[in-house]
C-alpha cells in the first residue's frame, strides 16, 4: 500500500511544479502585453498558445472593465487556489495511505 501513497506524493509535487510553472508562463504572457513584442517571435507564439485557452475561459465570465484585462489575475488566483488545496489534500491522502 506504501507504493500507491508514494505514488500519489510524487502526483502531488508534479502537480505542485506545474502549477507554479504556469503561473510564470501567465505572467510572462502580462509583460508581454505590455510591450509591442514581435508577435511571430517563437517565445511570443509559446506564451500566447499556453496561456489563450484557460484565459479565454475565464473572460467568458468577466464582465468589461473598459478595456482593463482581469483575466490573468483571477487565473493566477485560482491556480494559488489549487496549489493551496489540491497538493496539501493529496499529501494527506499520500500520508493517510502509507
């Protein structure tokens, strides 16, 4: 049973990396805005596939706020959310195992 808990510890902490991974992958994409970057530069290309689909879902709900973009934020906030509940209820689950 202690392989299943590992298992599920070792689920955790990718979890964990990916999540703060894509908050820095949200935020590079903020500064980008920011800024008149080259939008068929490689990098610019990346951010803007990664980050569109979860931030293009999260507008549908956000009414306009003349032109101010939330979205990042509250994707930022509900991935600090996740990262706050989901690792530690896995740990648990993990150290409740075996």
């Amino acid at each position: 049973m202690f392989i299943l808990g590992n298992f599920i510890e070792a689920l955790a902490s990718v979890i964990n990396i990916l999540l703060g991974t894509y908050v820095w992958v949200v935020i590079g994409r903020v500064v980008i805005s920011w800024v008149n970057a080259d939008p068929y530069n490689p990098i610019v290309n990346f951010l803007y596939q990664v980050t569109e689909p979860l931030l293009s879902r999260v507008r549908r709900f956000l009414p306009a706020f003349g032109g101010l973009d939330f979205a990042p934020m509250i994707l930022i906030l509900a991935i600090i959310f996740l990262q706050s509940f989901l690792v530690p209820t896995l740990r648990q689950l993990a150290a409740a195992i075996g």
